[in-house]
C-alpha cells in the first residue's frame, strides 16, 4: 500500500475534479487520493465513483450527507487515513490552485525532517497568479497578524496546502479542532506549533482557480480574525 494519502474536500468540483485526481495520479511518486465530498449537487461524487472503477486500489471516497466546512471535512479525512495507515497524510484543493507537482517537494520535505510541511505562497516573496491585489492583501496581512498574536514564525499561516506526518495529526487531539475555514488552516499549525513539530515553509506558486466558484466568504475572514485570538487565549489558560 502507498504510503501517502491526499485528501481533497469537495463541494461542486465537478468541472475540476477528474483532472485534479489524474494529475496526482500522473506523478513519479506514489500517492492515493481520497476525495471528501459534502453531497455535491452537481454530481462531484458520482464522478468519483466512476474514476474508482479505473482506480480501484488507489482512489476513495467519503461522501457526507451535507454541507458542513472545510475543517470537518479534513478532520474526516485525517481519521479516515489513520485507520488506514498511511505515514504522509496530505491536504489540497480540487481547483488547481494547488499546483499537484509540488506534493512530491512537501513529501520530501517531511521525509529529511519535518513534521509538517507547508506550500507557502509567501515564505519567498509573493507567490500568488491571478488574484485581485485586495485578496493578496488581505491574506498576506492575515498571515502578518497570526504571526504578532501566535509567535508562530510561518510566512503562510492560512496556508491550505500541506503535508503531515501521521505522528502530528496523532498527537493533535482532532475532536478538539474548533474551526472551519481558514481558521481551521491556523488552527492546525498552531497546534502542530505548541507541540514542538518541526515546521518547514516550501516555497510554491499559488494560482486562482479558473473553474467553478470559490468558497470564501466575509463569515470565514471573520471567524479567523477572532479565531486566532481565541487560541491565544486558551494557550496561556492551558485550555487549547
């Protein structure tokens, strides 16, 4: 059995969803995919279902009953790969935005020691095609700000593209995971961050997507503006 799993959380991917599970597939380097689908009305995970009967040993599915955000939907995935065995467990987006190629660069990394590996669009320069410059602000900012309030020294703290070795995800109590959106991104490395892992930033090339409709929301923004103080606190009243 491979070694790494991918986990890709879906919800209307049907325009990317084939061709992100053949590029992953298409790499030198093993990797399994499963696919975390929130009942898709357009059909995502009927897609899936027949790429299983070309990839039986190599793609799965978890189909959830509805709607329900990105962090449960990771944390499904990460039980799911525990029970499974799998050493490298990984996080990516179904739209392209996450370049495949570079999961063997944040594997590599984790296998000359680190404990979580990160595409960071912002550890050299930035690296970010196709979005507007208020979206890059905001999000280059908000990476600014989780820095000021965690102590975290990470470029890209809602970065959304990463790789973990099965120890930390482990060690993180997962039912205690509070977070959806990006706050769930923060959420995760945080934990990793006052564990004591070894956390190493790759340096990636983040391009918007150009099919389907992104998820981002003004809910989500807030919830890690507010988020990232919460943790804070519940670290200084040993609550986290």
């Amino acid at each position: 059995m491979a070694k790494n799993i991918v986990i890709i959380p879906t919800y209307n991917e049907i325009e990317n969803i084939e061709t992100i599970i053949q590029a992953v597939f298409s790499l030198s380097t093993s990797f399994h995919v499963l696919i975390v689908d929130d009942n898709s009305p357009d059909q995502t995970a009927k897609k899936v279902r027949e790429l299983q009967e070309i990839f039986p040993t190599q793609l799965f599915l978890e189909l959830r009953t509805k709607k329900a955000g990105l962090g449960t939907a990771y944390v499904h995935g990460f039980k799911w790969a525990l029970s499974q065995g799998y050493d490298y467990i990984f996080e990516m987006d179904a739209d392209f935005s996450h370049n495949p190629n570079d999961l063997e660069k944040l594997l590599h990394a984790c296998e000359n020691g680190a404990d979580l590996a990160i595409g960071s669009r912002y550890s050299n320069g930035v690296n970010v095609v196709n979005w507007p410059l208020s979206r890059v602000l905001l999000s280059y900012f908000a990476s600014v700000y989780v820095r000021m309030i965690t102590g975290m020294k990470i470029a890209d703290a809602t970065a959304g593209f990463k790789c973990y070795k099965r120890q930390v995800l482990e060690t993180i109590n997962l039912d205690k995971i509070k977070f959806v959106g990006y706050a769930f991104q923060i959420e995760m490395k945080y934990r990793a961050f006052v564990n004591n892992f070894k956390i190493v930033e790759v340096p990636i090339i983040f391009t918007d997507r150009t099919k389907g409709q992104s998820k981002m929301s003004g809910g989500i923004i807030r919830e890690a503006v507010v988020g990232v103080i919460m943790l804070r606190f519940r670290k200084i009243f040993n609550r986290l």
